[in-house]
C-alpha cells in the first residue's frame, strides 16, 4: 500500500512537472526553428563578415567557461519572457551542441532543405527531452523518494532510534540544498538550448527541501520530541527559505515544494494525529506560498495552494464527531487572510475594469463556503450550535469579497452556500428521506431541524446580504459593470431566498402579516435602492443590469408580499392588477427591466392560474354564472395586461410591449372560455369533457378574437397582434375539424341535438361557426394573406354543408341523428338534390364575391353528388326516387354548363 501510494505520487509529480515545462519548451523551440527558416531562406545573413566573426571568436575565447549560474536561473526558471531573451542571444545559424555531437560539424554544415532541418530538429528535441529534461526531474523526485524510502527501512528493520533517524533525514535534506547551492554559486550552465527546466540546482533544493517539511513534522507529529512552538518555528524557517530558493531557482522548485508540503502528512502517519499541529503547519505552507505566488504573480501556484488546503479541511471535517471547531475556524480565516492581506494585496486593477474577478480566489471560496455549510447543515455541528461560526464564516467571506473587489468568486460561494442552507430548512426537506423511519438524515444521523438559531442567524444573513450587495452595487456602477451587477444579484437572491425559506418554516402559509410587512420593506428598500444605483451610472439612470437586478428583486418581493398577505383569489387578482405598476413607471423612467417585470407579472399569473384554474379552489368556487370569482380573476389580469400594452406602447415600445399584448388577448379568451364552461356545467369547469355546445361556443369566441384582433391591428399595427390574429384564426380551424366534424359530432357520438327544429344544437355547432367564418374570411381580405381568407372560406363552406347534411338527417330521424339509424330512400335522394343545391349556391357566391376557393369547393361538392348518384344512388334507389336522382343531376350539370359558356361568352366580349 506504501509503495503505491508512493507510486502514484511519483508519477502525479512527474505529470505536472512535464505538462508545466512542455508549454514553455515549446514556445521556445518554435522561436528557434522561424529563426532558422529565415536564414535559410536568405532573409537573414548566414555568416558575419570576417572582421566581425574573428572579434566574435576572439570574445569567446577570452570568456569564463561557465556563466554564474546566479546570472542565468531567474531568466531560466521564473519566467518565460527572460528565457527568450536569453536563448535568442545564441545564433540562429548556430546550434548548442549537446554532450554527444561535434561543434566543428555543426559549424561547417552546409545549407540544406528546410524539411532536412526541420527532421534534424525533431530528432534532436527527442534526444534532448530524454537525456537531459526527463532524466534531470525523474533524478530529482528519485532522491527525494529514496531519502523516505530509507527512513521507513530503518523503522522496519529497528536499525537506528527515532532520534537518529530523524538526524539522518534532515543531514541528508541539507546534503541535498547544500548541494544545490553549491552547484548554483560555482557555476552552472545549462548545455543544450530549450532544456532550460531542467535546471538542476532548482532540483536539488526541492528534494531537500521536500525531505526538510517531512522531518520537522515527524519530529512533533509523530514522536513528540518537539513542542508546538518550536515546530511551527522550524516550519516556519523552511517555508522562508523555500521562498527565497523559489525566488532564485523559480517557479518548478515552488511548485515541487509545495507538493510535497502538502503530502507530507500523507506519507507520515500519526497514531495520535493532533489537528493543531496540521492545520498551523498547513497555515505556515500557505502563507509561504502566498507570499511567493504574490511577488512573481504565480497565479498556478496559489491555486494549488488553496487546494491542498481546502482539501485537507474538508478531509479532517468528514471526522465530525472528533473534529475541532477552533481548528477548523483556525485554517479557514487563515485562508481568507493570505487571500485577502497576501495574494490580493495592492493590486492596481481591483477598481479598474480590466479584471472582473481573481481566478484563484474560486478555489478559496468554494472550500471556505463548504467548510460553513458543513458547519450549518451536517447533524453533527448543527446539533452542537455550529451554525452560528459557519453563518460567521459566510459573512467573513461577503467582507473579504468587499474588501478585495477581486475577490469576487467569495461573494458567489457564499451567496451560494447560503442559498443552500435556508433551502434545506423548509419542509418537508428536513423530515423524510430513510420513508421507513420518516426522518432525513445524514449517515444515519438525524439532521437537525429548524431552531430560533436559524431563524436569527437568517436575519443576519440577509441583513448582510442587502446591505453589502447593494452599496458595493452604487460603488461600483460606474466602472465594473460586470461586479455591480453581481453584488446586485446576490444582494437581492439571497435575502429574498431566505424570506421565503423562514416563511416555510415558521411563518403562517395561508396569511401572514409580519412576514408580508418584512416583504412589503424589501420591496421598498430594493426599488429604492435601484434608484440609487441608477445615479452613479455612467450615464446617469440608463438603468443597467445591477438596477435591473434591485428593480427585478423588488418585483420578486412584491409577488411573496401579495402571497403572504392574501388568499388565492385577491393573490391571483393582484398580481395582474400589479403589472400596470412597472408599465406607468415608465413615464419617469426608460429603464428596460420595467417592461420586463410587466412580462414577468404575466408568468406569475399563468403559473397560478396553471395551478388553480378556479382562481379560489373547486370547494370555494360559486355556481352563479358569470358573477364569480373566474371573471375578476382572469377579466382584471387581462384588463390590466391591455393597459400595461398600451402605455409601454407609449413610452418604451419594444418587445415587452408585444408580449403584454399577446397576454392581454390570451387573458380575454380564458375569461370568456371559463365563463362559458363553468355556465355550461353548473359551476365546475375541471371534471367533465366538453360537450359540442361548449365547444362551438368556444370556436365562436376564438373567431370573434381573430377579427377584434385584425381590427385593433388596424389602428395600432403590431407584430403580435397580427401573427396573433392569424394564430386564433387557425387554432378555431382546427377546433372545427377536430372536434365539430370528428370528435363531437353528433353522427358519432349521438348526442342530442335539442326538440327546438331549427335553434338547436346543429345551429350553434355548425351553422353560426359557418357565419362567423365566412364573415371573418370576407373581413381579413386584403388584410391578411390570401391562404388565411381562403382557409377560412373553406372553413365556412364546409360548415354549412355540414349543417344542411345534419339538418336533413334530423328532418329524417329526430333528436338522434347517429349513424347506427341508418338510411331510407327518401332520406338517401335527399342528400344528393341538397349537395347539388349547395353546389350550384356555392358556384354563385364564388362568381358573385369573385372567390375561386368557393368555386373550387363548389365543383368539389357537385364531383361528390356526382359519384353519390352513380355509385350508391343508382344501387340503393328503386323507381321514381332512381330516375328523379338521374333526372335532377343531369339537369343541374347542363344548367352549370350554359352558366359558364355565359360567363366565357361575356368575358370575350368585354375584351374585344
């Protein structure tokens, strides 16, 4: 298991060790190879004049053999720019011969082929990264990883004492950076060009250094020959000249120091293990790091370092029953201040906009945010009253995030984790997830349910929340928009979050006036404070996306305010009522979220109505037609949402306008369609299927919709308006087809049609549907396009068939016209002289009204009776019936035949 364990660290070290210096050799290397393409190409001289190559000569024999290696490691190791400029001294024409290779040879080679070259080059790189790089950094962790191998030989074998080998391991970690030193201040030069990584002075120091961290903390972790102090003293010491090793040697040696930094209690087991000892050794590692990442922004490695950290928290958290509080506490506030007072300190753009946010302040965050919800929500802490130091800890985080305005990834993990927190309070989450034993828990630990703690501790939160989200948010208006806007955002989210979640928990859900009163100054203090905002914009009051986010806030406020306060009906009610609000404010002010908030409104409205289509619920809703709580509770949303269209038209325009109109229309059709359907079945409209007096009346008003919408587009042209009235238009059509001729029609169903002989059920399904169509297709000609009036005269046409057909069936059979009946001669003759009739109507409406959708369905009709008498007529008729069928067609056919030869022979007169 060592072994492994040792293994995979080995070989997760060498992965980042490689994977970090690849990017830089290959910058590096393809530099080198644009500068040899140019001089093979002549763009560059391939030889200095004599004069100048003799000096050059004379200056390299008179140079020192080797530079300082003090000279050359901060250029090779800490940052990419110095190492081009180093490198880019060496010729172009010129290769730095390796340990294996011929300087003459590589002087005298002739000019070749850039694809010879480029093959020579790809050749060497291998040779290079595997002799010089790969073997340099698998030496390096190979020393360190044998210094620990022989430590843990010896305490198997019983060789040496605690004492002597813990002497034997740090006299071999200063061997090592001794060796280092030495090797950096007699002189080091790196020979081959790109290998630069592979500086091995920065190794060696690393792997004494990495065995330097495991000695000290052995010696007080492990066997207790050293207290606390001395051991953080000594800590401290090696963290100090890991630091200033890593100045000199770079970032690789800081990098490999940290990691072994952090798996050095991994590898070094304690029987005993002492939080104290963990977490102030932890602490010293990071504030090294910080202070090194710091100076040379290595933004890597103080990620890395925040890893480790939080990982190693939240590791020792899962132990919750043996965990220390104060340690916990101790490392995390540590966290903050080197992120705060360390890594974050003098930053030039924190004001600026060049920078929204850190990048490695997220892992920081996270870990943190995670430590407060453990702390908040896990049985163990919350049962021993540690939601208080977690709900400090997240306010701790919101400070730091508005002390260091780049630390902004803090507020979202706090804004987060508190989202999380006063979520899990509301019931039923906090009760049933183990169904058998009807408890929540949490490795079979009941978790802790709601208290006066959090309830207090929730104020606070929110309290925290507005007042730090909203002031950053006037802060920082004018120059971070992307910052306003999310101290904004977390400034309403959060408070308005937990308000409801307190709410669920403890408040009264069916009406509540404190906390409708606490929404009610929510709503005050974000509208407010959107104004605010608004002032330190740049322009003043053009109302960007942090007001959009108070303003937003307000109306989300506004809607808990309305629930809390007031049964279903008066909610439903006034929430629609409540859209005209952000429409007239924008009389004052052009903002673009107001019209979005009457939008929002509509939402709302639909959500409830979704929920509850009675508006009060089915056991409160009254039987009395059309005076009920369904006409307030759809009519005024739809009043409402009309005159929000209308003075958004006026002021802003734009899409929410159109969206106001389309759920102004919507609400007028759901008003009249509920009406009718709770009329039609005694006060209840969601049991029963509708019937085809239902339906046709609401085909009826769906038609009626389409033309008030076609004449309201008229005189106030809109986009909804007009793509609405032919949506209507085609959703009636469909209902015809589907339910009047298929579903409900009573041929199928055998419903009754009424005793009254002509206003009966078939005048209200077919014949006032046919009307009303053929009006609205006379009606939307040359107002909309031409298929639209024609699918509706189809419509109409079809219709009216239908009824006559379904009149003449009734005439024959009575209230019940089903199929099943069958058919007589008489009944059978009836049908073929009445479709001919209707054909020959329809012929002379279609020449009349000029409509060649009325001509086209009137030879439809004739074809039809046409094949009706030769086909079932001629078989199923006996006698006169047969002959008068034969007689009847053959003179309407002749009569239409002399009707259009008139018609050919007047349109050629008019002609010529």
């Amino acid at each position: 298991m060592f072994e492994s364990l040792i293994g995979l660290v080995a070989i997760i070290a060498l992965f980042v060790i490689i994977s970090r210096q690849q990017s830089r050799i290959g910058l590096i290397e393809r530099e080198l190879g644009a500068l040899r393409s140019l001089v093979l190409s002549g763009a560059v001289p391939f030889a200095a004049r004599p004069s100048e190559q003799e000096a050059a000569e004379g200056e390299a024999n008179t140079a020192p053999v080797a530079a300082p290696a003090a000279d050359i490691a901060p250029a090779a190791i800490s940052e990419p720019a110095p190492v081009r400029a180093t490198e880019a001294e060496i010729p172009a024409a010129e290769s730095v011969p390796g340990p294996w290779s011929t300087p003459e040879a590589t002087r005298k080679t002739p000019e070749v082929a850039p694809a010879a070259v480029a093959k020579a080059a790809r050749q060497s790189d291998v040779e290079t990264a595997l002799g010089t790089r790969w073997a340099v950094w698998v030496g390096g962790i190979a020393l360190a990883l044998g210094g620990l191998f022989l430590i843990r030989y010896t305490i198997e074998a019983g060789i040496f004492g605690p004492g002597v080998r813990l002497t034997m391991a740090a006299v071999l970690g200063l061997v090592l950076v001794a060796a280092g030193e030495f090797i950096r201040r007699t002189g080091f030069k790196v020979p081959v060009q790109g290998v630069a990584g592979a500086y091995i002075p920065a190794i060696l120091t690393a792997a004494g250094a990495f065995i330097l961290f495991g000695t000290v903390y052995a010696a007080h972790g492990v066997y207790g020959f050293i207290g606390p102090a001395l051991a953080f003293t000594l800590l401290g010491a090696i963290g100090i000249a890991t630091i200033a090793a890593a100045l000199v040697h770079g970032q690789a040696l800081a990098g490999i120091g940290l990691v072994g930094a952090m798996v050095t209690p991994v590898l070094i087991a304690s029987q005993a293990p002492n939080p104290w000892a963990l977490f102030g050794y932890l602490a010293i590692v990071l504030a090294a790091t910080g202070v090194i990442a710091r100076m040379r922004d290595w933004k890597a490695l103080m990620a890395a370092a925040f890893f480790g950290t939080g990982i190693w928290t939240i590791l020792y958290m899962t132990d919750a029953p043996g965990a220390n509080l104060s340690a916990i506490l101790f490392i995390d506030i540590v966290t903050l201040v080197v992120l705060a007072l360390v890594w974050l300190s003098s930053r030039g753009d924190e004001t600026g906009p060049a920078r929204s946010f850190d990048w490695p302040s997220i892992v920081p965050g996270l870990f943190v945010a995670f430590s407060a919800l453990g702390l908040s929500v896990d049985p163990v802490f919350a049962a021993a009253g540690d939601a208080l130091p977690g709900a400090v800890l997240l306010m701790v985080m919101v400070a730091v995030a508005l002390y260091r305005p780049l630390a902004l990834p803090l507020l979202y993990a706090a804004g987060l984790a508190t989202v999380l927190i006063y979520l899990g309070i509301i019931p039923p989450t906090s009760i049933a997830s183990d169904f058998s034993s009807g408890a929540l828990g949490v490795d079979g630990v009941p978790l802790a349910p709601a208290n006066a703690l959090s309830l207090r501790l929730g104020i606070g939160l929110g309290v925290v929340f507005v007042a730090a989200g909203l002031w950053a948010a006037r802060r920082f208006a004018a120059s971070a928009q992307i910052r306003a806007a999310s101290w904004a955002a977390w400034g309403v989210i959060a408070p308005l979050v937990i308000l409801l979640a307190l709410w669920f928990t403890f408040g009264n859900l069916d009406r509540d006036f404190v906390y409708a009163a606490v929404a009610a100054l929510l709503v005050v203090v974000f509208a407010a404070s959107g104004e605010w905002i608004a002032r330190a914009d740049e322009p003043p009051l053009r109302g960007g996306v942090a007001v959009s986010f108070a303003l937003g806030g307000a109306a989300v406020a506004g809607l808990l305010m309305l629930h809390m306060a007031f049964d279903s009906g008066w909610t439903t009610t006034l929430l629609g009522a409540a859209a005209i609000v952000p429409a007239l404010a924008t009389r004052w002010r052009y903002y673009p979220v107001l019209g979005w908030i009457s939008v929002a409104a509509v939402i709302a409205v639909l959500g409830r109505v979704a929920f509850d289509p009675t508006i009060v619920g089915a056991e409160f809703l009254s039987t009395t037609p059309v005076f009920n709580w369904l006409l307030p509770g759809y009519g005024v949303p739809a009043l409402a949402f009309g005159f929000a269209a209308w003075q958004l038209a006026n002021t802003t325009d734009g899409r929410p306008r159109l969206a106001m109109e389309a759920a102004a229309a919507l609400f007028a059709l759901l008003t009249l369609a509920m009406l009718v359907r709770h009329a039609m079945h005694g006060g209840v409209i969601n049991s029963d299927a509708p019937t085809l007096a239902e339906q046709a009346i609401y085909t009826l008003i769906a038609i009626g919709a389409g033309a008030i919408l076609i004449a309201i587009d008229r005189r106030s042209p809109s986009s909804v308006l007009r793509y609405g009235s032919m949506a209507v238009g085609v959703v009636s059509v469909a209902f015809v087809v589907i339910q009047h001729f298929l579903v409900l029609n009573p041929l199928f169903t055998d419903e009754s049609t009424g005793r009254i002989p002509v206003f009966n059920l078939l005048f209200l399904a077919y014949l006032a549907p046919a009307v009303a169509a053929g009006g609205l297709a006379l009606y939307s000609r040359g107002k909309r396009p031409k298929w639209y009036s024609a699918m509706l005269a189809l419509v109409a046409a079809l219709l009216a068939f239908a009824y006559a057909t379904l009149s003449v069936r009734r005439l024959f059979k009575g209230e019940f016209i089903g199929l099943w009946s069958g058919l007589g001669q008489l009944e059978t003759y009836t049908y073929s002289a009445l479709w001919l009739a209707i054909g020959v109507a329809l012929l002379t409406a279609g020449v009349w009204l000029k409509s060649q959708v009325l001509r086209i369905a009137s030879a439809g009709l004739i074809a039809v009776a046409v094949l009706k008498v030769f086909l079932f007529d001629m078989s199923e008729l006996e006698g006169v019936l047969r002959a008068l069928s034969f007689i009847g067609l053959g003179a309407v056919l002749i009569g239409i035949g002399l009707f259009y030869q008139r018609l050919l022979t007047r349109a050629a007169k008019e002609k010529g």
